[in-house]
C-alpha cells in the first residue's frame, strides 16, 4: 500500500481496541499488512455515514414529494452533463 497515493498516520487507540481489531482479522485470516486496508475502509465508512446524516438533517423539514424533485432536478441535470460531455469525447473506430 506504500505508494505515492497513501499517507502514514500515526494513531492511538486503546489496547481493547488493538487486540479487538488484530484478532478479528486474524480469525479470517488475514495478516498484519491488512490493518491498514481494515482502518481505510472504516474511515471510508464513518465519512459516509456522517455525511449522509448530515444531508438527511438538513432535508429533514422538507416534504417527501419537495425532496424527491429536488433529487428529480439534480439527476436530470448530471445526466446533461454527461450527454454533453461524451458528445464531445472522440469516438473509436471499429
């Protein structure tokens, strides 16, 4: 994972957390390396979910039907994009 696309951290976490995380990984049998994997992936997640919490609490006073075209909009407007962007992409030959 050492490339010029990830950075290290230096973390402290208890030692009930450690042995948690190092034994569930070891009982599926995975090696110390994936630690690492194990940490981004569940960074990934709880961004994931704080952001979605977030965008629900700000929607939350908004009527189903006003949300959903709202969404409506928002999709429709990404898919132009789209067709403009790859109308314009350079097309293969056969």
């Amino acid at each position: 994972m050492a490339d010029d696309n990830t950075t290290r951290w230096t973390v402290t976490v208890s030692k009930d957390t450690d042995i948690a995380v190092r034994s569930f990984l070891a009982q599926r049998g995975l090696k110390k390396g994936d630690l690492s994997k194990f940490i981004e992936e569940a960074v990934r997640w709880r961004v994931f979910d704080q952001t979605t919490a977030e965008a629900r609490e700000a929607f939350a006073d908004l009527a189903p039907a006003a949300l959903q075209e709202l969404v409506n909009e928002a999709t429709e407007a990404v898919r132009s994009d789209m067709r403009k962007t790859l109308s314009r992409a350079p097309r293969k030959e056969p």
